[in-house]
C-alpha cells in the first residue's frame, strides 16, 4: 500500500491540543519499557544470543553506547557519565572490548552486519586513538558488509576534523550532529552554549570526506524558546542543507531527570506555544523540500526514507527510523538495548555495576522481556502507524492469518474519537492518519497498548507528554 504525501502545516485547535496532551510513549519499542523485568537476566540473554547465532544467514544491526561527556546538558535524559580521570575511558574501553568478545563467542559466527551505530553521551569524546581501540576491536570479530550503514551521533563543541577523517577511513557513512537551538540565549538557559560557526564548519567537514548522510538534532520546547527565534533556528538548519532533520519534543521529567531541575519552569513555553514551535518546523521544512518522516524527522525527496515511507515500509528501531532493520539488534555497553531472538535485553545503567559484572566475565543483562504473539502483533501496528501513518489491513491478515476487526475490536472501538476529530481517515482496507493527526500519533498508537492500561492503574505514568 502506497502511503500517499499530505500537507503537513495543518495547525491543530487549542482544544484537540488540551484533549489530547497526556503523558505516553514515544514506542521506540513495543513492549515500552515499564513492561520489561528483571526476570529476564543474562543466562536468558546468554540463550538468546545463542538461538540468534544459528541464523546465520542474516546480518546483524549492533548498537554501541558510549556514555562520556565533558559536561552534561540542562536537557539531557540520555544515559551520560562524566569521567573525572582518563583511566575511566580506559577502563571502560577494556570492558567494552570485554563484551564484545564474549557477544561474538556466543553468536558462534554470526559477524555480518548491515547496521552500526555509536551512541552516547558523546561517542567521539574519545581520541581518535580510544576510537581506533574500539572499532579493531568490533572488526576483530564482526564484518561490516560493504552495504552496511554505519553511523554515529557527535557533539561539534568537541568533534574535530581528526575525528571526521578517522571516521570516513573506518567506513562511517551517516553522521548525526546535536545541535538542539541555533539561539544563544536558549543555548545559555539549557546549559549549552555552541555558535553557529561551530557547527558549520563539523557539517562542512562531514562533507568534504564524503558522508552520505548528514543530520542534525533540533529540540522544541525548550526554554526562552518563541515562534520567531526558533524559525531563524530552522532556517540556518535548512542553510546547512542537512539531508535529514530530527525535531524532537522536549522531555521536561525533572523528577526522574535530576540535571533537568536546573530548568527554569517559568521559562518553558506553554502547551500550545510548543506546538507552534513544531507547527513551524513543519511548515518551514515543507517550503524548503523535506518531507515528515514519522513524528519528528524531516528529509529530502530522494532520502531513503522518504521513499521508503512512500511505499508504507519505512521501520524503525532503537537507532531510529531505517530501511536497514536487522532481525537481530545486538547493544553492547553501558545501558544499551538489544532485540535478540524475539526478547528485549537492556544492560546496567550504572557504570560501577556494568564494569563489575563484565570484568567478571558475565553479560551485565539486568532486565528485558520476552515478546510474546501478541506483542510482535501490537508491535507490528504500532509501528506501522508510528513509522508510516497508516495500518493496512489486508497485510496485517496476510501476515498474522487473523481478521484486523476481530483482534482488535475494543481498540477499534476507541479509535472512533480520532475519527470524529478528523485524525484518521479509512477506506475500507486502510487505516491513514491525517495531517492533522500526525500531531496526535502517539496517542492513536496507545490506543492499541496491551499494557498501557494496567500500567496507569497501578502507578502515574512517567513517560514525556505526547504534545
């Protein structure tokens, strides 16, 4: 089914933005993580990536997490570590080097990978000879197939043109740089400050040894933020003619996110001014060329995923949005999350744990879940809804050899508020959110939540607010 464009400046009333602003998922998996338990620990992780390496005719994706940071950001919910010493990163290298030789053993040959990213903290914290020990290491066991895409995301303020040469000479090919706000005084108020020129100059670098793929990170909703500032932001962005574009909402959860507590609260935009801020990326990216890929990316007319999102095909994983989905995601370090054999598996987020239990010669596996039927279906809906604004029915019976209105009755059911505000349109066979609905996809894609409910029975939800 081919997903047909739609205008994406459609500007949602205040009252859809207040009946709809609740805290939800942002699915980059199903089951979400409240879901996962500590049950599932590293001898079941151990027994998956041994199932997983009898598959041995299909590539892999690995996923890589780098922590470091020179300092962390007022924003920042990613899982960073500020290493006080050097020898932090040495020791942590050694661990890294560690696990990924005891993940090779136990995939038993399975090497081939399609799909490599670096993320962080900020990955080339490292030198370029801290990188050099990592990336032997990976290619000491793993082969990264000539096709594979092999990506990392890097901070301009420390990212220097050692770094973009080593990083075309080991095969990186697609570059995501955080950027956030082009605005010194937003840059001031969420700790920080990085000048245009800055990062300018990473993109021309990137360019110059030749990445096919370079991105930058935005973030809406945070604070000093306005409607004029950040259109100047979006448009030295599109000046920079990035091939892919992230826009992201502003998580502001202060009370799970300590560093956030230095946000000042009177200074964060309202309900609908955040919206406007979005409202205005779209509009803005859609007069320049870019075409919504998901929720919050932006790209070019010949990316591939805008093809592939045109086609109804476009996925996603861990590492974002993809044509290039492995049926095995391998994460290695600190924090990191994996899909191995049908189960989700995170390690320690705690840096003095991961080591202890990695040195020892353990997996540092601490919790993960394993999908049942039932989760690869929801999963399959949500997705296709999340990744490419439409559900057809006709594949999803051909796939799970069920009736779509049967599986799903109760949650048809529900869908039929989105309907009456014009969120969602179906034309017997597919299901298709509107423009106006893309707004609201988080919530159309709860609605087929096996867990949300019991969830928010049990406790106040803690995920970001889905407007």
């Amino acid at each position: 089914m081919i997903n047909k464009t739609v205008s994406n400046t459609v500007v949602a009333p205040l009252e859809l933005l207040q009946k709809y602003d609740r805290p939800g998922p942002r699915y980059t998996s199903y089951p979400t993580a409240p879901s996962w338990t500590d049950e599932f620990d590293a001898e079941k992780y151990y027994k998956a990536l041994q199932k997983a390496g009898k598959n041995t005719k299909e590539p892999l994706s690995l996923y890589v997490h780098l922590p470091f940071c020179e300092k962390r950001c007022y924003f920042c919910g990613c899982n960073v570590f500020i290493p006080r010493r050097r020898e932090h990163i040495t020791d942590y290298i050694s661990a890294l080097k560690l696990e990924i030789t005891k993940t090779a053993d136990a995939l038993n040959g399975r090497n081939k990978v399609q799909q490599l990213h670096f993320g962080g903290g900020t990955p080339t914290h490292l030198s370029v000879p801290e990188f050099t020990e990592v990336m032997d290491a990976l290619q000491e066991r793993f082969i990264l197939l000539d096709t594979a895409e092999i990506s990392i995301e890097v901070d301009p303020r420390v990212t220097t043109k050692e770094h973009f040469v080593f990083l075309a000479k080991r095969g990186f090919n697609r570059i995501s740089m955080g950027v956030q706000d082009f605005n010194a005084d937003v840059q001031k108020s969420i700790g920080r400050v990085q000048p245009y020129d800055r990062t300018k100059r990473c993109v021309e670098f990137a360019r110059e040894q030749g990445f096919k793929g370079v991105n930058l990170d935005l973030i809406y909703g945070l604070p000093k933020q306005n409607v004029e500032t950040f259109s100047d932001t979006i448009k030295k962005t599109i000046g920079l003619r990035p091939d892919r574009v992230a826009v992201y909402s502003f998580a502001f959860l202060p009370t799970r996110i300590g560093n956030q507590k230095l946000i000042k609260v009177d200074q964060l935009p309202t309900l609908q001014e955040k919206y406007r801020l979005f409202n205005t990326a779209q509009k803005l990216f859609s007069e320049a060329g870019y075409e919504q890929i998901g929720m919050d990316h932006f790209a070019l007319p010949d990316d591939e995923l805008t093809i592939a999102q045109g086609k109804g095909k476009l996925m996603r994983n861990f590492m974002g949005y993809t044509v290039n989905k492995a049926t095995d995601l391998v994460g290695m370090g600190i924090s990191s999350i994996g899909l191995v054999s049908g189960a989700l598996a995170q390690n320690s987020s705690d840096m003095d744990t991961y080591l202890a239990k990695v040195n020892a010669g353990e997996y540092a596996t601490v919790r993960g879940l394993q999908l049942s039927d039932d989760d690869v279906i929801r999963e399959y809906v949500i997705s296709s809804i999340m990744c490419n604004f439409i559900l057809d029915r006709n594949e999803f019976s051909e796939r799970f050899k069920l009736s779509f209105e049967e599986y799903f009755k109760g949650a048809i059911e529900e869908l039929e508020t989105f309907f009456d505000d014009a969120m969602l349109v179906d034309d017997g066979t597919v299901l298709q959110v509107t423009a106006l609905g893309r707004t609201f996809v988080r919530n159309i894609a709860m609605v087929f939540d096996g867990y949300l409910k019991k969830q928010e029975a049990e406790k106040p939800l803690t995920f970001s607010r889905t407007i």
